[in-house]
C-alpha cells in the first residue's frame, strides 16, 4: 500500500477509515449503511477514495458541509510543495484545530497526534504500526492517563 497516497496531508489515515474501505469490507460497508439510514446521506457520496485522490474535497465535505474548495492543510500543503503538514515549518498551526463539535463522530481530533507520531517514527511505521491503534482508542476506548 502506498501510506503517502492514503494518509491526508492533515494526518487522517484514509487506509483505515470505513468510508474508503466500504468497497471490500463488509464491515464498514454497514457502517455507511447505518449512516445512510440515519443522516440520509446517499450512499455515493459516502464512498471515498482518499483526500489525495479527490484533490482534497471529497464528496462528504461537499455533500456534508457544502464545501465547494479543498480542505485547508491540503490546499496549505499543496502551496508549499510539502506532503504533510508535520513536514512545515509552521507545525502545529491554527489549520489543525480540533472540532469539539464533532468529536464523537469524526477523527480529525487524531490529525496532530498522528502528525506527531509521523514525524517521530516515520511515514511508514507510523501507519503499520500505529494508525489503526489511535483510531481504535480514539473512537473505542475511554481514555486514561
């Protein structure tokens, strides 16, 4: 797998989010199933083949949030010819921050966390032997001290 295509400029781990693997898991299909069911968000829409491979703007955030421009670290990334936001000089900046709002439902919570583990252990550690973990424990596990 290619982590740098699948990884989000921001740090989002697409090869583990239920809306790119719907197409050949079966459970994550059930989860944009019930997200289907419960918001009415077309299930076209929800299918998504990674924030590099739709330039930033997936459907989601299009459908979703209405958005009619590229996320704004993608955008940021993209101006300065750098792959991930840890790879600035400006890391952390104000485009990272967290949504309170949407905490229990989305991992953009995880963006600067997984940014930081990136930079430490590398792209590809990171992603075999880190992502999936902080996702687990982020939308799974109380969190302790």
């Amino acid at each position: 797998m290619d982590y740098r295509e699948m990884t989000a400029p921001c740090g989002l781990d697409c090869f583990n989010c239920h809306f790119y693997l719907a197409k050949d898991n079966p459970d994550s299909m059930k989860v944009l199933e019930s997200y289907n069911r419960l918001m009415g968000i077309p299930m076209e829409v929800m299918h998504c083949k990674g924030c590099r491979a739709e330039g930033g703007l997936p459907d989601t955030l299009k459908y979703g949030l209405g958005k009619t421009e590229p996320c704004t670290p993608y955008s940021c990334t993209q101006e300065k010819g750098i792959d991930l936001c840890c790879d600035c000089d400006d890391f952390p900046c104000d485009q990272l921050h967290p949504y309170s709002d949407r905490a229990d439902k989305v991992p953009h919570n995880t963006k600067v966390f997984n940014l930081c583990l990136i930079k430490k252990l590398g792209l590809e550690k990171w992603a075999e032997s880190k992502a999936g973990l902080v996702r687990e424990t982020y939308f799974n596990k109380w969190w302790t001290l």
